[in-house]
C-alpha cells in the first residue's frame, strides 16, 4: 500500500489530546499534524524522534500534515496510523494473499456480529464455516525483537476476544489476527502486565478454538505492504 503523497522527514515536539502533534519540518517549521492513533503509543511519542509525516492539500482538511512513520535508524520503522492495517489486509484477504484464509472468496469488511459488535472481516466461502477475523496493530515492543500487545489497558479488545470466543463456540472458525507495524521484530507476544485481563481473555478464546495469526509489515518511506507470518510466543522474555 503505497503513500498517496511522498513523506516528509520531520522531529517530533510533542503529542497531545491523542490525535495532535506538533512537529518540526527540515525546513524548520512547526506545524502540527494528525495523529491517526488513538492509543497509549508507548514508546513512540517521545519528544526528539524523527518521523515521516505525509502531507496534503486537500481544503477539507484542517491539518495539512498526517504522521504515519517512527524512523528508528538503521532502516527500520514503525506504523503509527492504526487505519493501514484494515486497508492492507483487504487487499490482501479479496487476492487471497493469505495462505492461512486464502479458501475464501467473500470478504466483508465491517460486519455487525455478537452483542453491538462489528468484526472487521468476516470470510465466506460455499462449505466452509464463516470465518471471523479480527485485526488488531501491534506497535509496542520494550524486548529487542519481541513485539507486544496492547499497550494500554482495552475493555474493547477484552470484548472483542469474548466475542471471538462465542464465535468458536458456535462452529465458525474465529481468528485473531495481529498485524505487526514494525519492523525490527520477529515474535509477538502478550504484554499481560500492562492488561491482565486482556491476557486472561486470550487465553480463553484460545482454549475455545480461536485461532491467532502474525504477520509482519515492510515499511518504507514509499509504503507499507503486508510481509512474512510472525511467531507467536504466549510467554514473553524477561525484560
């Protein structure tokens, strides 16, 4: 999935009310800029960081500058714009990208489910049982390596594995599918100490028969495009 616009480097002065940023541009200007991420962003908003902002010029839009990058040198980044996983992974599911769920023809994004739930993909395919999918961005890692989720305490995702769960228990096939926006990780894990009950949940949608799926991200600059499967390793590394 191709930037629309070509990024720009800049430094990040601060972020704040969860969807502001003020930045500064190489050619020393401060603006601020969308952030597309409603989340903790633990370990990604820190003043000083270089990031890569997208710009626009489009006159409905207030901000004329959207953060979608953290460079961390050495040529790996992370993805701050939690929308890219949904957009990616359509693309992916409807040209059957994806071994695991390549069996499904039907890819509908956004579908009402369970008690007031939407799951973001639901997969069907002529004698097969529905597949429920859902997305989660995986953006925090404090082990080198080792990505981690969530990076905040989240009622919503703790409901959305409950309804994952009822799913499995129905007969359909039900998946947690973590979609890693980084790059320098090789394995996804848990982070049970920022939300326990999150991790207690997991457990039990899995023993239900909920499957989970990794899959990395290559980021540049120009793009991010979905990469290889990533390891799931429910018991972290000491830190």
């Amino acid at each position: 999935m191709r930037f629309q616009t070509p990024l720009q480097p800049a430094v990040l002065l601060r972020r704040y009310k969860r969807f502001l940023a003020d930045i500064q541009l190489d050619d020393g200007r401060e603006v601020t800029a969308h952030c597309a991420n409603p989340g903790s962003m633990m370990g990604l908003a820190q003043p000083g960081m270089r990031i890569w902002v997208e710009p626009n010029d489009d006159p409905r839009k207030k901000l004329k500058y959207g953060w979608r990058l953290v460079d961390h040198g050495s040529g790996h980044f992370t993805g701050v714009d939690t929308s890219v996983p949904n957009r990616a992974l359509k693309d992916a599911l409807t040209v059957r990208a994806i071994p695991e769920l390549a069996a499904y023809g039907t890819v509908l994004p956004e579908q009402k489910y369970g008690s007031n739930s939407r799951i973001d993909f639901l997969l069907r395919e002529d004698g097969l049982p529905d597949a429920y999918v859902e997305v989660k961005s995986v953006t925090l890692s404090r082990t080198p390596g080792l990505a981690e989720f969530p990076d905040s305490v989240t009622a919503r995702g703790r409901k959305h594995l409950e309804e994952l769960e009822a799913m499995a228990q129905a007969g359909h096939r039900a998946v947690m599918l973590f979609l890693v926006q980084r790059t320098d990780c090789s394995a996804v894990t848990l982070a049970a100490d920022i939300d326990p009950a999150y991790a207690a949940a997991f457990d039990a949608a899995r023993a239900a028969g909920v499957e989970v799926l990794c899959i990395g991200c290559r980021i540049t600059p120009e793009a991010i495009d979905l990469g290889a499967p990533i390891a799931f390793a429910r018991e972290r590394a000491a830190r």
